[in-house]
C-alpha cells in the first residue's frame, strides 16, 4: 500500500498551541460532564482512507468532531474531511498539498467546519470552498495546550476526551500492539479514540484505509507514548473538549 501523510511537523505553531486551554481543565469538565462515560465502547467512527492527498491532518481532525458528536448529543454525522483539511492549511496560511499542521486544525475547528455532505472528500486535491460549505461551516471544537504525560492522555482518553497526534510515523507505530517507538521518519497524523477494553490500550485510528492494522486500527500502550514524548521533538499530543462541542440546535435537528 502507498502511504501518503502530512502533517507538516518543522512549521508547527507551538507558541500558539501553548496559549491553549490547560488540558487538566478540560479533563475535569469531561468528569463532571460525562460522570458514567465508558471509554471501552467504540464511538463508530468509520475509517477512511486519504488516499493520494496529504490530508491527514484533516483526516484526524474530522475524526475529533465525529466522536465529539457522539459524545456530546447521542448523535452519528460524519464531518468533511476537506473542509478540515482546507481550512487547516488556510488558518497556517498553507498553500498546495503538501499537508497541515495541528495548530491550524485547532484554529480550524475554533471557527467551524461543517458536514461531509456540504464538502465532499474530492478526488483530487482542490483548494476552493465550494459554494456547498458556504454558512455550513458552523460546527465548532476547543481543543487544549500541548500534552506532555502520557498518564494524563489517559486519563483524557478514559474521560471522553479525543486525542489528536502529530509525529514522527514510522514503521514502530505500525504494530498490532505499539510499545516500543523508534524516533525519526515523516510527519503523520492521527486520532486516538477510545480504550481497549481487554488490553487496556489506546485505539489509534488511521486514515490510510481498512487494510491498515486491525481494520484502519492499532493499539498503542502508555508505555509506547511515553517514548513517543521522550524521543520524538516533533510529537504533538493534545486533547479536544467534547464536552464544550458547539452545534447549532437547527443543524443538530438536520442529522
């Protein structure tokens, strides 16, 4: 399989990412919002595959909203993967594909994105709105500062909270089961979702399709992040609020 990522891991904002929301906040927000959430139930979100774009950035930020959507309102709605791709790359002032940072998707989802129906993923990349998404882009996520404690992802993870990584991929990352990582490779992507509940791992979810891992999964343990964080100086770790999700009550009624 031909692989294709992009997340752009030398032109990451990190003096605006640490000017996030303290991710601790959010973790207790989560608590007190979902006091019964049970992190071992899949929140179905289906894998896709990025095909020959650079979109994984948009890929994994769609992902955030699609678990978000579930958790917040009991509601299935797939997010435009394009729509967070674009206005990613446009919120970095990046142009062509060649991919997008996590700090432009956080600025991304801060102003809106809107509904895979509105920006269909193309076939190829294009980085006009088409007139579809136009007053569509009305769905909004807070996401935190950077997360440096693989404990603390956890604890986000066992809360309901989404975890959006950008790393140095390599083959380590690759296993059915991640724990030991190897630094060094291209920039990638991706979603950590929910947790394994008869290993009580990390499901990392993919965007490179379903021949990918288990289905477009693998499994990451705590002990593999932590490396992750020691080895990698590029790896961006932070969680979206679910709790703090925005949706107009008139969209809501439209899914």
């Amino acid at each position: 399989m031909e692989k294709f990522s992009g997340y752009l891991i030398e032109e990451e904002d990190h003096d605006w990412l640490s000017q996030r929301e303290d991710p601790e906040i959010m973790l207790r927000a989560a608590r007190a919002a979902y006091p019964s959430f049970n992190p071992y139930v899949e929140p179905y979100v289906p894998v896709e595959n990025q095909k020959s774009m650079s979109s994984c950035v948009g890929q994994s930020l769609a992902v955030m909203f699609q678990i978000a959507m579930v958790q917040q309102y009991g509601l299935q709605a797939k997010f435009s993967r394009m729509c967070s791709y674009i206005m990613s790359q446009k919120a970095s002032q990046i142009s062509g594909d060649r991919g997008a940072t996590l700090s432009g998707a956080q600025k991304a989802a801060e102003q809106g994105i809107c509904l895979e129906r509105y920006w269909p993923y193309p076939s190829r990349y294009s980085s006009s709105i088409p007139s579809t998404a136009q007053g569509e882009m009305v769905f909004k996520l807070k996401g935190s500062r950077q997360i440096r404690d693989a404990d603390l992802v956890e604890d986000l993870l066992m809360s309901g909270c989404p975890c959006h990584v950008g790393l140095s991929w390599n083959s380590t990352c690759e296993n059915s089961v991640c724990n030991s990582y190897r630094s060094g490779g291209g920039g990638h992507a991706v979603s950590l979702c929910h947790v394994d509940e008869k290993t009580g791992h990390f499901v990392l979810q993919n965007s490179w399709g379903t021949s990918f891992g288990d289905m477009g999964r693998v499994l990451w343990t705590k002990n593999f992040i932590s490396e992750v964080m020691k080895k990698d100086r590029y790896s961006t770790f932070f969680a979206y609020d679910a709790a703090g999700f925005e949706a107009p009550q008139e969209k809501l009624q439209e899914i």
